[in-house]
C-alpha cells in the first residue's frame, strides 16, 4: 500500500508532518505541494481536474499504483476527482462538503472583495471560523505560519464556483462519485460537525458505501488528532 497526501488551500506539504510522525516507517508516503502552494510552479490554471492530472505525474514519477489518498479542504474535493480519473484504492476525505452550499454562494458574493486590495479580509474571516484556538500549540503554530494566502491561489482555485452553477457542480460531483462506485474505491468523509441531513442524503445516494466520522472540533482534524486520522487509514 502507499499513501498520497494533499494539503489545504494557501498550505503546503508541512501540514502533514504531524500526521506523518504516527504513520508506519516502511510505509511508502508521498505529500506534494499542490500547484501553486509551496516549492510548486505556479500554474494558470487550477481547476480541479488540472490539479489532478499534476498530482498523478507525481504519483507516476514516485511509482505509485494504487494509492490511498487523504485530502484536508480542497485537498478532499482534488482527491475525489483524482480517484475519479485515475488508479486509487480509497479517499479519506477531511473536513470537505463535495458541493459548494452556502460557502459557495459566499465566495461569489465576496468575488469583488476577492480582486481587490482588500482581499484578505475575506481569507481572515475564513480562518476565524475554523476553530484553530482549539488546536494543540504546535498544530496552532502550523496553521498560523505554514501558509501563504494570495487572491491569484483563492480565486484559482475557487475558479469552478465562480463560473459554474450549483446544477453543474453537483452534476460533476454525482458523476464522479458514480465512478468510484463503480470502480468500489472506499471513500470516508471526515467532517467537524454533524453533516446536515440534506447535504448527508445527497452523499450516501450516490455513494451508499460511504463512511462518515464526525471529529468535533476545528477543520484541522489530522493536526488536532493526527493518530486518530492515522488509524482511519485501510
């Protein structure tokens, strides 16, 4: 088995060291930085099935055949499309509704915001939201400093809400999930709270096989409980 890992949106690669502290020594682990994140080139597009097709040049290159993916954010939704289009065993799935909600109506209200200089405003009232006071002190330190937020990331990366309707995004997501039912590839939503009824139907129909693991607590589960997520590995 082998483990490919994908951080959040405006993290990198350093977020995983905590979770890869617990991890089994022999196991072969790859954790990239996604596009545009990190020590990786900056790319003009970010789409999610662009992303995708940069991760699995990863994989290839590393000689991974059938990995195990775990995504924390975007990390969730890129992962899901990966396991969509390419080899891989199973996604564990971090903290990441797979459709856009009441977030995406959010980020297209602030789009504006979003182009102009005062940006971050946006980005900190996200951040306010995700608990990270509750975090152990070397997972807070993480959060706070391992990251580099920049209107070209958020707005490439949320490009698909942007310029895409709820129908269509949910069109995509149903399709995929129906791919990795049909290729019986394990998917695990981990998630901070208890998922709403609607949102938590629409998932189990086109996944019947899905498992659900409420971690109370911040958005950061595999650095509030990095042995816990460890042991949510197949």
């Amino acid at each position: 088995m082998s483990l490919v890992l994908l951080h959040g949106l405006t993290f990198d690669k350093r977020h995983w060291d905590p979770l890869r502290r617990v991890l089994p020594p022999d196991l072969p682990v790859l954790a990239p930085d996604l596009p545009g994140h990190g020590d990786a080139p900056r790319r003009d597009s970010y789409r999610m099935a662009d992303v995708a097709a940069v991760v699995h040049e990863q994989v290839t290159a590393a000689g991974f055949t059938d990995p195990v993916f775990i995504g924390h954010s975007i990390g969730g939704v890129i992962a899901t499309k990966y396991a969509a289009l390419y080899p891989a065993r199973a996604v564990i799935n971090l903290d990441q509704p797979l459709l856009p909600g009441p977030f995406g109506a959010a980020v297209r209200q602030a789009e504006p915001l979003l182009r102009g200089p005062d940006w971050r405003r946006f980005w900190d009232r996200m951040l306010a939201g995700m608990a990270i006071d509750t975090l152990p002190p070397e997972a807070r330190k993480i959060v706070e400093n391992d990251t580099d937020p920049r209107p070209e990331l958020l707005l490439g990366y949320w490009d698909e809400m942007l310029h895409h309707t709820d129908d269509e995004i949910r069109a995509e997501r149903q399709a995929d999930l129906a791919t990795l039912r049909d290729k019986e590839v394990g998917y695990r939503w981990v998630t901070a709270g208890e998922p709403p009824l609607p949102y938590l139907g629409w998932l189990t129909a086109a996944l019947p096989d899905v498992a659900v693991t409420v971690m109370p607590g911040s958005h950061f589960p595999h650095l509030a409980d990095p042995a816990a997520i460890a042991a949510l590995i197949p």
